[in-house]
C-alpha cells in the first residue's frame, strides 16, 4: 500500500478530487495548510495598502492507495492539478505499512 501526500493550489481541488474518483479511488483526506516553496510569499493589497505575505494557502491531501494503483493516481492529480504556473506544488509518495479499519478491526488493502 501506498500514502500519496499532494500539496495543490485550492482551487484545484475538485477537478484533483474528480480525477481520483475516475480511476477508483473512493477516499482522501484534505487538510487547509499554509507554507511557501520557490514562490517564496506573494505580495496582497489590503486597505489600499500592499504587504508580503510570507505563507501561501494550500490544500495537503492524503490518499492510501493499493500499490498497483498509485502510479494512475499520482498521474491523475499531476494532470487535475497542473495550472502550468510556478506553485502549482508537489506530491509524495510513501510506503503505507499497516492500515486498520476502527470499527471492525480488518487490517490490509480491504480497508481502503
């Protein structure tokens, strides 16, 4: 099993939701994060006026896949997020050891 880890812009995040749902994917979880990478801040216009900020808005998802399907889904939110501009963000991919479903204690890929 997989952990697919994406930092997205936030307006991105239905077309990225849609494309996981296409191929299979039934779950993620979303996260509203702030940080910064090569933009490094932007600058906004508040009462006339401007400042730096130094954090940027982000949406931080986090999809568990099976092994087999997580090449498809990280191609998948690759094209559903890709806006061609700088900051448009990253995705990480880990090996997911253990997962557990709560309410019935079943282990393994069934639970995804």
């Amino acid at each position: 099993m997989k952990l697919i880890v994406a930092i997205i812009k936030p307006f991105k995040l239905d077309d990225v939701r849609e494309a996981l749902n296409a191929i299979g994917v039934l779950g993620l979880t979303v996260t509203d994060v702030k940080g910064f990478g090569r933009q490094k801040g932007q600058t906004e216009i508040y009462r006339g006026a401007e400042y730096q900020t130094n954090f940027i808005a982000k949406s931080k998802l986090e999809v568990a896949v099976p092994s087999a399907l997580a090449d498809r889904a990280v191609e998948a939110i690759r094209q559903a997020a890709n806006t061609g501009k700088i900051g448009d963000g990253k995705i990480f991919v880990l090996d997911l050891e253990q997962a557990m479903r709560i309410r019935t204690g079943e282990t393994g890929e069934g639970v995804l």
